[in-house]
C-alpha cells in the first residue's frame, strides 16, 4: 500500500479566512505571546538557527533573496524564502518584502507546510520589536515615532500599540505621500496620526521605529541629537551588509540589544560597533527582564534584523489555528509509492504499467550530442 | 486593484499525469539533452551556484536536510530542500531521499512553482551519470554494473540504456533482497538483469555505478582491483562530508572528474584527493568532449555529488511540460493587495474592514509577561 504523506498550504484565501475568525488582534496578541516565550526559553541544544543567507543582485534594480532556515531538533526545519526589492512598491506595486515559508518534518525531509511569508513577516517582525520594547522601553510611554511609512510600520504601530498605552503617532517618511497615506492604513487602531517633520518625530518620541528601505551607504536617517533621553528605538530596517539607519555616535551612548549577535554583526546596526560597545542580546534580557529595567533614562536600541526563529514562532502560531479549523489546502506533493526503492512506482498503481512506461521510444545512440 | 501572482504545484498527481502523457523515456531523454546542453555553456556570470547546506543529525537516526540554491541572474532562484535518512525505507517506507523543489522570481520573491523533488532528483542524477558516461567510458560499453540498488539505481540503468548499447545489468547490494528486487523495478527496460557477487560485478562491468547508503567512514564499497582496464565509474553515493564509495588507491589511477568542485572537495570521492589529483570537471570536459576521449584505456570516475544546477535543469523541464499541457495546481501564495504599504489590505476587498478587524480586543498592557 502507498505511503501517504500530506502537504498543508495556507495562501492569500486561506490566510483571510483564518485571521476573519481568530482577529487581527488576537492573532498579534498570540504572536507577541509566542515570540516572548520563544526567546525566554531558548535553548541553542534544542533549536539551531542560521544566519540568513542568499543571493544579491543590483540589476535590474538593487535587490536579495535570502533563504532563513532554523531546526528544531528531532522535529522540524522552517526555511523562509525571501525576496527584498524596494523598487517593486512603484515599479510593480508589489510589496517591498515578498516571501514564503516552507515547514519539513526534520526525519524525512517531508514538506508538512507551506505558507505565504508576506503577512507573517510583517506580523513577527511587529511582534518582535513589542516583545523587545517591553524589556527596554518605559512601561508608560505614549509618543510613538515612525520613520519609513511603508508595510513594515504598519505592523510596528499595531503590536507596540498591544502594549503600550499610546497616545500619538508621529510619522515621518522621505515620500510625503507614504506619510500622509499612513494614517489610513492604521486607521482600525483607532489612534491620533500625525505625518510631522523628521526632527518632531526625534523630539517627541517615547518609542522610535526606523523601518526604511535606506540605500546601501546612504544611512543614517536619524540626526540622533534630538531623542529623548530614554528613547527606545526599534531598528527595523537595517538587514543588509552596508545597510544601517542609526547614527554611530548615537549607537555608541546607547544600549544597543541585537536580535540575533551573529547575524546583526553583519547586517544589522551592530555592524558598526565593536563587540565590546554592544549590550545584551534579546535573549539574554529575556531571561533576565531586571536587566533591561536597569537602563531606564539612558537611550536603548532593539537591532532587529529578523531572524529565522521569528518566523517559526508566526508559521507555529498560523498552523495552529489552521489545523484546528480546519483551513488549508492539502494535497500529496511528494511521489511516494508502495516501493521506496523504485522512484517510478508511482507511476505505477494498482501494479499495471502506465502508457509512460509502455511508450516505446527507441534508446538514442545514435542520436547522442558529444 | 490587486496584484495577482499565481504559483503553481506539480505534486505527485499531477507529475503522474504529465510523465502518462510525455513518456518516461521521452523525459529522460530530454533532461540528459538539457543537463548536457547546460553544463556546456554554463557561465558564472549568468549563473550563480551554492554548495548544498544543511542541518545534520544523529536521532532518531543519522541524516540530513539540505538546501541547493542556484540563481539565473535576473531571472529565477530554484531552491531545491531535500532530506537523505537511509532509515526510512525500512523504518517508515519512505525513499531515502525525498524532496521537493521551488522556483522563485528573482525580482520579487514571489514563488512561482513548487514541485516534488523525489521524482526529479532520481531523474536528474540518472541523467547526470549519462552526461558523463558519454563524455568518458567507451561507446560500446555493454556491461553496466549497479553497486548499491535502491531508488538512485533506477535512474542510473535508465539513463545509461539510452545511450548505450548495453547487453546486461549485474547488479549487487548489501542486501541480498534489495539486489534481487531490482530486475522487477526496472522491467520496463527490457534488459537482462542478474543478482551477482561484488566480485563479478567490478570484474564484468564497462560502466558501473555506485549508488549506496554507505555510513559516514564505513567506505569503500568496492575493492576497485579488479576492474577492468577501460571501465568508468559513476559514484554517486558520496554526498556527505567522510562518505566516500570508491578506494583511494583507485581514485590516485583513475582519472577523476567532479560535478561541481567545491562541494566535491567537500562531500565527494574528491573528499579524498589533492587538488592535483583531481581530473576536469563537468564543465571542462563538455566544452572540449575530446579531452575526455583521450582517457580511454584508463579507468575514470564521473565524481557525482548531486547539484543545484540539475536541479534547476530538470525543473524546467518538467514545468515547460506542465505549462504547455495545463497541468498544474494553480493559486495566490502571497498575501497581497491594492496597497503594498499596507500588509493587511489583503484583508479588506472592495474597501470593506472584514470582521478580523473590527473584532474588539482590548490592548493587553495591563496582562503583558515582562
């Protein structure tokens, strides 16, 4: 008998249906949950991350497409494929980050899940800066500043505004256009939006966001000299080699808290510091939330690059409620047979040979290139 | 208006379709056309190849699941997941390699196909053989020998009947089932096939192959002194770092020529060489097919790794079929929509908020872990 194996796809239709019944919300609250458990409980001897790695091209624009694999030992790999390509907003209107994630069952390399990463990037990528800013910012901070209005921001303003108990939202983007239309795409939090000069957003903030697509060497988008004393700012953009968006003179008075060491030395903000000016990981605050309470008064950093167990923690949360709602299209994506050791037995049921086999095609001989 | 951005999914209903249509022989024949026509004009300036990387572990067995990237520069990234647990087939009755295989677009990230890589690997690495085979053993080669006769085996006698005259197929493995199983498995080919002893095999053939799931240090698996003069060797088997199939000693009088240089120095036969012991590679020999000629009388090895490059090759072979034949699961991966600042418009067609935002969840400040 054939060995069945199944593949689960959650796309565009059944990531709407999904988020119709849990709520946007709930589904934030949830990933901020996870992702908070996640970086407290982690454990390098369980789970096994890697840098993101990939491909870079600068024709026919400035682009990457990185792939972010993560193992949980024993169990399962996520590999997020990602495509960043600033150009496409205008060019194609197609979002800035486009990405899918893939699931396998670690022990036989079976695809288990594969899943639309557009929408949970942007959700983690929120969770992850909520779950930072609620071990390094003041409890009761109520300014929130954006810098870059573009789909990241989107999802900055909505997890910060899960825990925070914000007041204003101060925006400023290079395109007044994407400022102004801001206030729009936001409007479902219900909060005062204000598109206002850079410097404003540096004076008033409480918590700060830079989530640009800066050009390679083109950074800082900050001045840095304006911020409040005890700004947290959540550095979301930087994740590329060359590409940071906070100035080194502001890094260096600042506590500066990676997301993952390895990978921010060499995309992230850390990039411009050496080891010893950088502080804890957010996984050392995590374990030990005293820690970042101690920096109260004195500005901090989030370096948040993005790192593959971010979109483990979203896939999970996604897949969860997929399975128990039913939701996902399934199918047999891998040619399986009642003989694991004949690859063309599945072409093969019930015994008979198929018309692919029967097919009488002379072998070519005398026909060989060479 | 909404971007659309269609994937499409060839699993293994589909495949079984396409190859009832196309004929077996008529694929293989085509992915050795293509694989040679690629490895002759291959250029890095236009093609970008990784090593195979991965995760390994020991429980509940020892294995692997890698990643084979390749880009097309400016047009596509094909990334190939696979998994290689030798436990499975009689542990789980899965092949040990199963896979599946995904094509991107370079300048968006969106994914375009997905399809299973268990069928295509075997095809691939059969027709990979072929390639080589033809480059380097005699043409009149009638004795094809099969150390090892799994899944990979298949493809191997497959491949090489459809370009050599072969007369027999002396087959061994470990296993003495395994060995005698396989005249049933490759019945479609009308070849006379015989369970012989290790000995036999290496003394008859004009062409053998190795393709074993020899353990990490546990190699060689053939003597290699009792080979014919002339005879070339396809060793497939050798894809992990300390696996090896093939004799040192052998390896020094053969003349070796790896798939793929830098990933054979690492997981290969070359694993086991100097530099300059290492004979031409793929590449080298295709442009210049009489550099291989002036070999004969020596015995040669075709190093076989398995690499992005066939991956990408019999991909697109598969799915220029598929499109032209409408096979094919199609639908939006991507969460997309009107505004690509804006990760949640996909959430509201024709303007609407849907329910998954107007449900009123409170901001959690007050329950937030910290």
């Amino acid at each position: 008998m054939a060995v069945m194996l199944s593949t689960r796809v959650l796309g565009e239709q059944e990531l709407r249906r999904l988020v119709g019944i849990v709520g946007l919300h709930a589904l934030m609250d949830e990933t901020i949950a996870a992702l908070g458990r996640t970086v407290t409980e982690f454990d390098p001897s369980h789970t096994e991350l890697r840098k993101r790695d990939g491909f870079q091209y600068q024709h026919p624009h400035p682009g990457v497409l990185e792939w972010m694999p993560v193992m949980k030992v024993g169990r399962q790999v996520v590999v997020k494929l990602v495509g960043y390509n600033p150009a496409n907003v205008e060019g194609l209107g197609l979002p800035t980050i486009l990405s899918s994630i893939s699931l396998y069952d670690v022990n036989t390399g079976h695809l288990r899940a594969l899943c639309d990463g557009t929408f949970p990037t942007a959700l983690r990528t929120g969770a992850a800066s909520a779950v930072a800013s609620r071990l390094l910012a003041r409890p009761d901070s109520e300014v929130l500043g954006l810098v870059g209005c573009g789909a990241q921001a989107v999802t900055q303003a909505h997890a910060l505004s899960r825990l925070f108990p914000l007041k204003r939202v101060l925006v400023y983007d290079r395109r007044p256009e994407t400022a102004r239309g801001f206030a729009r795409r936001v409007d479902f939090l219900g909060l005062e939006v204000e598109a206002v000069r850079l410097e404003d957003v540096e004076r008033e903030a409480d918590i700060l966001c830079t989530a640009t697509s800066v050009e390679v060497g083109a950074g800082p988008v900050l001045s840095g000299t304006r911020l409040k004393s005890h700004v947290h700012i959540n550095a979301v953009g930087s994740d590329l080699p060359g590409k940071t968006e906070l100035p080194l003179e502001f890094l260096r008075r600042a506590v500066v808290c990676p997301d993952y060491l390895p990978q921010a030395l060499v995309e992230g903000e850390c990039q411009q510091l050496q080891p010893g000016d950088i502080g804890p990981t957010l996984f050392e605050l995590a374990r030990d939330p005293t820690q970042g309470r101690q920096y109260h008064g004195r500005p901090t950093v989030f370096d948040s690059t993005g790192f593959a167990l971010e979109d483990q923690v979203v896939l999970e949360v996604l897949l969860e409620h997929a399975q128990s709602l039913g939701i996902g299209r399934t199918f047999q994506l891998e040619s399986l047979a009642d003989d694991p050791r004949d690859p063309y037995s599945f072409l093969r049921p019930e015994g008979l040979l198929p018309e692919a086999i029967r097919i009488d095609a002379p072998p070519q001989v005398s026909a060989c290139e060479s």
